[in-house]
C-alpha cells in the first residue's frame, strides 16, 4: 500500500504541480490537491473541466458534487481515487503481460 501511495503521490506532484511534504499521506495529499483545485477553479471553468475531461473524472460525479460547501475537498477525492484507479490498473496489465507466454509477445 505504501508504493501505491507514493507512486499516487508522484503521478499527482507531477499533474498538478503539486509540493509534497516529506511525510507522505493521503490526508496532506489531499489536502494540497484540494488547494490546487481551489486557484485552478478560480482561473475559471474552461480550465478546470477540461482537466476533467483529461483525467476521464465523470460528468455526473462532478455535477453531483458541484454545489457541496466542500467542493474542493470532494473533487480532490475524485482526483486522488481516478489516479489511484489507473495505478492499480497498471499494475494488473503489467503482472498480466508479464504471465503470458513469452512466445506470444512481440
């Protein structure tokens, strides 16, 4: 769980430019993708949605939650849960192709 963490932590430094503490969490984690989500709303929708769109984070789930005081907060999960989602997946493909019958690999 704590490879998957920092491998999540890496991913989102990287995607949103993100300043991450010496003490890995999901917690600060959060916390500073939340803040990050805040200054790109602020810059306007065009942006943040299509940041949405990139990181394939459903249309229904954000209408859903757009109008929640802690917005911020709730689409920082969404976020963090969609790029863990892909890391997870990663890691299943990879343990997959490295199972199969090597004389079928190109």
């Amino acid at each position: 769980m704590a490879n998957l963490l920092k491998e999540t932590a890496i991913a989102l430094k990287d995607d949103w430019e993100l300043v991450l503490p010496d003490t890995l969490s999901e917690d600060a984690i959060l916390k500073l993708l939340a803040d990050r989500v805040v200054k790109i709303l602020e810059q306007g929708p065009e942006t943040f949605f299509q940041l949405m769109y990139r990181l394939d984070i459903s249309e229904k789930k954000l209408n859903a939650i757009l109008h929640d005081p802690h917005v911020a907060d709730k689409i920082a999960r969404l976020i963090y849960d969609r790029q863990l989602q892909k890391i997870q997946s990663r890691h299943v493909h990879r343990k997959k192709s490295e199972n199969s019958d090597p004389e079928l690999q190109w």
